[in-house]
C-alpha cells in the first residue's frame, strides 16, 4: 500500500512545489509592476509581463539576482505612457537599476522613491516629467547616477537636499531649472562627482571660483546654454581630471584666463555663442592633447598664436570672431586636424600656405573673410579628403584652377563672392559626390575612440562634435550642422565668369544645389538640364544665358526653388511636373521673349521659335511710363504752381473741371490751400495721366476722374490746415476712397493673430494703414492679391498658433516660424492650407502629437519640425505625403519602434530624412525598401 502511494505523493509535492515558485515570481514584486503597467496609458512593448510567464525569465526588461529578486529595470525606448506614482513602493527592496529614458513619462517624480534603498542608478532622461526635483531623491544612500535630463522639472527645496556622497553622474540638463549656481553643489564636497550637467536650462549669475574646492575629480563640466555671465574662473586650472569642459551659448565676458593652459587633461573646450573678448593666448599651447575647440560666435580679436598648430586637434572652429592678419605657419607636419572653420573674420594674406600639409582634412570654411591672390592648384594634390571647400566672400582672383577636380571627395564647393573669372571648368563635372547616407558619417570622421570620463560627448548627446556649416540653401542662409556632411552642390555666384554652362557639369545627377548666378555667362542653357534628377534649387540669374528654356528642365521632381531671372531668355516657359509648382512669376522676369504662365504674357503663334517684339513692346512701354512719370512732376508742379498762384492773385481758377468741390472760405483770399500743395496735386494728376496713357494709350477717362484720389488727399491735407471741410464732399469722396484701402482678408487675419502674440515687436510694420503686400516678412503674388510666402523666422514672436486663421490662406506656398517661441499644439486645422509646399517649425517649443492632418496638405514638399517637444503621430490616420522631399523630425520626443508611417508605403521622392534625438527603438533593416 506505500509502494502504490509513493509516486502519487512524489507528483504531488513536485505540483505544490512549482506552485509555490509561481506565488514567489508574484510576490511582492511581480505583483507590483503589473499594477503599475495596468496604470500606463500604453504599455504594448510590455506585453510579455503577464501571469502566465516567471518575472525573471520571460519578462521583457527585467533583471532578476539568483534569488529571484527584480534588481533591474530597462525599459528605455519602450513607448510607456503614465506616471510613476505605482512603481516608487516598498515592494522593491533589492532594485539597483531604473532606466525609464525616451519615454512619455508625466507627472511628478513620486517623492517615495526614497524607499528604493539600494537604487544605484536612476535614468529618466527624455520624457516629460515635471514638477520640483524632489529632495526626497537624496535620501537615497546608495545613488551615484542620477540622470532627470529633458523633462520639465523645477528646482528641488534645497533647504531639505542631503548631502549625496556616492554621486558620480549628474544630468540636469534641458529643465527649467533657475538661479544661481546650484548652491546643494557648492554646499558640499563631492569627491566622487565626475560627470555634472546643468546645460539647457535658465541658470544665470556667476560660476563660483571655489568650484574645484567642491568637486576635486571633477571630468566633464557642461554648462552650455544657460546664462551665465562673468568671467571665466582661474580656478578651472585647478580641476586637474577635467577632460571635458562645454561653457556654449551663455553670457561669459573677458579673456581666457592663461592659467587654463594648466589641466593636461583637457581633450574637449567648447566656449562658443558667448562675448569673450582679447586675444589666443601662448597658454593653449599646454593643452597638449586637446582633440577639439570651438570659440566660434564671440569677440576675440588679435593674430592667431603659431602654436595653435602643433596641438592634437581634430576639430577647430574659430568662426565669427575678429582675429586679423595671416595664419601662422604649421610646424606640426603630421596634424589630425579634420575640421577647420575659419570664416567670418578679418583674415589676410594670400590662401594659407601652411594649410598644405592637413591631410587629413575633411571639411575647410575660410569664408567671408579678406583672403586675396589666386586659388592654389595644389589644393587638389594636398586634401586627398576633403568633402566640403568654402571660400565665399573673399577677394580670390584668376581662374577656378582645373586641379579641384583632383578632390575626388568633394561634395560641396562654394566659391561664390569672389573675383574670379575665365570659364566654368569643365572638370567639375569629374565630382562623385558620394552617397553620404551609405558610406559615410561624421562620427567616423571624429574617431569614436576617446573617452570624457566614463561616455564620451558623442554618445550621450550633451556635445556633438559634428560639423557645421553656414550655407545660402534655397536663397537663405541656414547653419547646416549634422546634415552639412549630407549636402552636396556647386556655387560660384557673384564672380565675372564668362563663356556656356559646360554640359557636363549638369550631368551631376546628385547634387542638390546649383547657383551660377550673378556672373557673365552666355549661350544656351545646355539640353541635358534633366539630368540633375536630385537638385532642388537651382540659380542661373543674372546672367547672358538666351534660347530656349530646354523641356528636359521639367523632368526635375525635386526642384523647388528656381530663379531664371534677368537674363536674355525667349520662347515659351515649360510646364509640366514639378513646374507646376513653381508658378512664381519672379523666377522669369526681366527676359524680353520669354512667354507664357506664370507670366501674365500670352504666346503667339511662333513664341516656340522666339518672341522678342512682345517683350521689347513692353519695355519699351515701361520706358515710356517712367519718361513720363517724370515729366509729369516737373510739368505738374510748376504748372500748378503757376495757376495756384494766379488763384490766390484774382486769377482764374484752373479747378472748374471738379464739379463737387466747394471750399468754405473767402474765396479771392485763397484761404482754402496754399500754392505748393495746390502744386502736388497738379503733379499727381499729370502723373495719373501718363500712367493711363503708357498703359492704354487709346483709352480715354472721364472728367476728372483721374483726379479723384488725388483731390481727396489734397483735399484732407487743406482741411488739416484750416480746419474746415465740405460733408457733402467727405462722405461721396474721401470717405470711399478710405473704404478702397481696407486691407485683405488674409492682412486681418495676420492682425487677429499678433493681437494674440505674447511678443511680436518685429511686426510693428503689420497695420492697417499699410497694404498687407507692403508689410515686412510678407511676400504676396505678382498682382498682390494674395499672401504666398510667410518667412517670420528669428522674430522673436511669443505665442500659440491657436488664433491663425489658415482658412484665410488659401494661395500660401510658404510658412517659416523657425527660431521663435511658438507654444503649444499644432493646430489639426493647419490642412486648410492647400497649397503649402514648404513648413518651418523648427526651433520652437510646440508640444503634444504630431497632427494627422499634416498628412492632409496635398502639396507639402518640406516639413521641419526639428527641436520641439512634439510625441508620436496617430498612425492609422497618418496619409501618405506624395510630394514629399524633406522631413525633419529631428529633437523631438518621437519613440518606439521605426516609423510605421514611413515603412508602409514608398517615398520616391523623399531625400532629406531626420529622425535624431528621439526615442526611437528596433530595428531598421525594411527602410532601404521604402525609402528610395
């Protein structure tokens, strides 16, 4: 009988035991983050957390020890939306690990997370927490990183903060965080502290000179974009571990002080965007193995040090400043420098001779500045790399040497604002232009190899080391950063270049830009045109060109921006495709034969072969008006002078022929005006006059009737003076005249939005006594009936895009708002705007999702919405962007896996692709199959 009883009781105890192991995965912990994931609003990614699966085995982003005990969590990039208030519990004793970055993560930090005792590292960077740092946060005994950067979190109560002896990393970047510096920094000694960032936020006053006193170990140091002011401290050369040191974009004065020379240390030194001041100093010749320096954006003046030469450097950029004279000579023949940004400044000399020996040179900006001489042929021998040659805006003279086309790397020539002349060299056409996206990225190009500390700059995105460069994109000058090293094009505007476009040099089918404008340059543009199947703004103004504009120019599907302008063209403007788009009348005008839409002049019979008389007729007819417009002020002005005088002696009155006009006053006396304005206003009617008759030289008006307007200013003016007017006349005459002037439907709506505006003093022209056409930063059509173009970027407006009314705008091609302080959401009613190729968010602080109805705009080519705090767009209603070309979503809060919107369809015509500093997560092997 216990024999038979025996393996029943064995499969008994195996049951209850493995039982007892499943309530263990449960309790308390298992149990605790189920509660929570029953709390967020999305937890798709945490699909595996369920009871059917053991916590510690099968739970994605779980880290279990051996006695089954959660100790990690990693859960960054997971799509989670919620709060935190049920995951911060007792029920967590043995946790060390949470990393909850680039997620949506809001509310407050739960000020019971103090109960993690044995928490180690706390990552929620990225997400959209606020509310005060809570001080309960250094109560936790064993924490040494503590990363809140890019939330919307507040100063802590620093009168509770506890001293926090085992930190080592500190993110505090992108909050809004204010004040002095952190005094819980500087009320303490942190030994142990390496990493500290407080960039991004709203920190102003002066950096303390006891900073080394309290953190002695101090290696990375990045206070860049706050407002910091004062001078730079000396005792920096006392932080003898300091690797990296990021001051950018603050408010700092005086010089560099030279005892800065000292830490050995120091590989990273960005002091850029400040008003630093004096001279480069002999002391950076000790910083012997400093790999990049940027003091780009300040004041400093002066002759550059010979030394600066010999140092490690991979990056420089001096850009912006007033440094004078001519470079030294390099001694250091086996120089890594990369990068070399000299422009904007007031450099001499011809081009630097002691340049030859880099290399390794990737990128060279001497622009706008006042280098002079020829352009060396060796540079074509000498920078085997280089990818990216600016020279603008300098005093460069000769010829553009062959030998360029040796820079079988170059993707970026910008030698425009030059003195240069002869041809176009045909050897440019020689470029490969490399697929940048495939082969090349600009980290390769810094060496990832060097370490700040325990990360490197690059990795966690507090400073790139990724080149910049100032560029005229699309008839604007824009600061390419990242995407400079994407860019590829040709610009030799504003220079005396003579003979034809070479044919070959369009067969570069993958540049994006092409600017020949603004030279001498004749003959033909060449039939091939077509073959720039990439460009995207193309620029041959101002020149000699004549013929026909080839048919081929039609076949280009990414061209937005094109100006053919003041040239010799004739012939019938293509159409078709993208054309369609470009319905401007600006890119064609001042060419005598040039017919046909956009252009308000019709085609002839034989306008295919050349229709020069119709254009001759109309300049001949402009000639005329302008004669006559001229000799209507002289003529009018003494006529109406004489005849005025002869009216205030007893003359006769030479005004008979305005029926309605009666002055109350004496009459002989000539009390009702005086003789000069009586004298403009014969000068405006003869000016009417010859406007009529250079217009339509075989219409006739009624009498008086071209003096109308003009009586009605004349007639207000002489009223101010007397202080008497006709009723009568004011109500049938002036009054109209008034009402004739009310500004357009699209002007009140512009007004109705900047009533709204916070800020919005760069609009003071925006009135309605002013035609919306004439108010600055708008652009209206060629009969100024309607707004086409906003460009309000770098306006300093403040305020919600709630209160524009885009039902107002039906012709609007384009909208720039970049670089303000626009709020809020985007408006879901942004898809009335139905012929907008081109939208610029860009540097703002817009918030919430992405709208669908962003997919709802039939013509947008360009979208930038880089750099706000914009989340995910609702897929399932996301359309298809057909014409779309560029879009950058760069710096968002973006997250989860790759696009879907993106991989469910082909974009043939998407070039430009930006998805950096988001949240995204997986894989992207399926992006080569739809994005062409």
């Amino acid at each position: 009988m216990v024999s038979q009883l025996k393996y029943p009781l064995c499969v008994s105890a195996t049951f209850l035991l493995l039982l007892l192991c499943m309530a263990n995965a449960f309790v308390p912990e298992g149990k605790a983050l189920l509660r929570w994931k029953s709390t967020l609003l999305n937890s798709a990614s945490l699909s595996s957390w369920k009871h059917s699966n053991l916590t510690c085995s099968s739970w994605g982003g779980v880290t279990c020890d051996h006695a089954g005990h959660v100790t990690e969590l990693y859960l960054g990039g997971y799509n989670l939306s919620g709060t935190l208030d049920a995951l911060c519990s007792a029920a967590f004793p043995h946790l060390t690990l949470i990393y909850l970055y680039d997620n949506n993560l809001f509310g407050a930090i739960p000020t019971n997370i103090s109960l993690l005792l044995n928490l180690t590292s706390l990552v929620l960077r990225n997400n959209n927490l606020v509310g005060a740092i809570p001080y309960q946060l250094s109560r936790l005994p064993k924490i040494a990183t503590l990363d809140l950067g890019n939330n919307h979190l507040t100063n802590p109560d620093v009168t509770k903060l506890a001293f926090m002896s085992s930190l080592q990393l500190l993110y505090l970047g992108g909050n809004k965080l204010n004040g002095t510096f952190p005094p819980f920094i500087l009320n303490h000694t942190f030994a142990m502290l390496k990493y500290l960032d407080l960039s991004g936020n709203a920190y102003s006053g002066s950096i303390p000179e006891n900073l080394q006193a309290m953190l002695p170990n101090l290696e990375t140091l990045d206070l860049s974009s706050n407002m910091f002011s004062g001078s730079m401290p000396r005792s920096f050369s006392r932080l003898v571990n300091l690797s990296g040191l990021n001051l950018g974009n603050n408010n700092f004065t005086g010089g560099i002080p030279k005892e800065l020379g000292d830490p050995s240390n120091l590989m990273l030194m960005d002091l850029s965007r400040n008003i630093f001041t004096g001279s480069i100093n002999e002391a950076f010749c000790q910083l012997g193995i400093l790999r990049s320096l940027d003091l780009s954006n300040n004041r400093f003046s002066g002759v550059l040090p010979g030394c600066l030469w010999n140092l490690s450097l991979m990056y420089m950029d001096l850009s912006s400043n007033a440094f004078v004279g001519e470079l030294p000579t390099l001694t250091n023949l086996s120089s890594a420098l990369k990068s070399v940004h000299l422009a904007k400044n007031n450099f001499t000399g011809c081009f630097p001779f002691s340049l030859k020996t880099l290399r390794s040179l990737v990128s060279l900006d001497l622009g706008e500045n006042k280098f002079s001489g020829i352009i060396p042929p060796w540079i074509g021998a000498s920078f085997p790399l280089l990818r990216i040659l600016r020279l603008r805006s300098n005093m460069f003279h000769g010829s553009i040497p062959w030998e360029l086309s040796q820079l079988s790397h170059l993707q970026l020539l910008d030698l425009a604002e030059n003195d240069l002349t002869g041809s176009t060299p045909v050897s440019l056409s020689n470029f490969t232009y490399i697929d940048m996206s495939k082969n090349f990225t600009y980290i390769d190009m810094i060496d990832q190899g060097y370490q700040l500390g325990d990360c490197t700059f690059i990795c966690n995105g507090s400073h790139s080391l990724d080149d910049q460069m100032d560029i005229v994109w699309k008839g604007k000058d824009y600061t390419f950063k990242r995407s400079s090293m994407l860019m590829t094009g040709i610009d030799l505007s504003s220079n005396s270049l003579s003979g034809e476009i070479p044919a070959e040099l369009l067969n570069l089918g993958a540049i994006r830009f092409l600017n020949l404008s603004r030279n001498n340059l004749s003959g033909a543009i060449p039939s091939n045109i077509g073959n720039l199947k990439d460009v995207e703004s193309l620029d041959l103004s101002w020149n000699k060109l004549s013929g026909h504009i080839p048919s081929s120019i039609s076949h280009l599907m990414f061209l937005n921006t094109v100006n053919l302008s003041s040239n010799l063209l004739s012939g019938e403007i293509p159409t078709g495709s993208q054309l369609q788009t470009l319905n401007d009348p600006s890119i064609y005008i001042n060419n005598l034969g040039l017919c046909g839409p956009p252009l308000s002049i019709e085609c002839t019979n034989n306008s295919s072969i050349s229709t020069p008389v119709d254009g001759a007729k109309e300049h001949h007819q402009d000639m005329w008006l302008c004669y006559s417009v001229i000799a209507g002020v002289v003529f009018g002005f003494w006529y109406g002078l004489e005849h005025c005088l002869s009216a205030r002696s007893g003359g006769t009155n030479t005004l008979t022929m305005v029926k309605y006009v009666k002055f109350n006053g004496s009459g002989a006396n000539g009390t009702a005006c005086n003789p000069f304005s009586c004298s403009i206003l014969y000068a405006h009617y003869f000016i009417v006059a010859a406007y009529k008759h250079a217009t339509h030289p075989s219409a006739t008006f009624s009498e008086g009737a071209p003096f109308q307007n003009s009586l009605s200013v004349y007639y207000l003016l002489c009223a101010a003076m007397h202080g008497q007017f006709d009723q009568h006349f004011y109500n049938r005459s002036v009054k109209k005249s008034v009402a004739n002037c009310k500004i357009s439907r699209e002007g009140e709506a512009l007004l109705r939005w900047n009533d709204t505006l916070l800020n919005s003093i760069s609009l003071s022209s925006w009135s309605r006594f002013k035609p919306t056409c004439y108010w600055d930063r708008v652009t209206c059509d060629e009969g100024a009936r309607y707004v086409t173009h906003l460009d309000l970027s770098y306006s300093s407006l403040h305020g919600t895009l709630d209160a524009f009314s885009f039902s107002a705008f039906r012709h609007l091609a384009v909208l720039d708002l970049s670089s303000n302080n626009i709020f809020g959401a985007i408006p879901t009613n942004i898809s009335l705007l139905l012929d907008l190729t081109i939208l610029v968010l860009s540097y703002n602080n817009l918030v919430g999702a992405i709208p669908d109805q962003l997919s709802r705009l039939p013509k947008i080519a360009t979208l930038e919405l880089t750099n706000n705090h914009l989340t995910n767009p609702d897929v399932t209603k996301f359309s298809h962007l057909s014409r779309l070309q560029s879009l950058l979503l760069g710096g968002n809060k973006l997250n989860c896996t790759f696009p879907q919107f993106i991989l469910n369809r082909s974009w043939v015509r998407l070039q430009l692709l930006d998805l950096s500093g988001n949240g995204f997560s997986g894989l992207i092997q399926r992006i080569c199959f739809s994005v062409s």
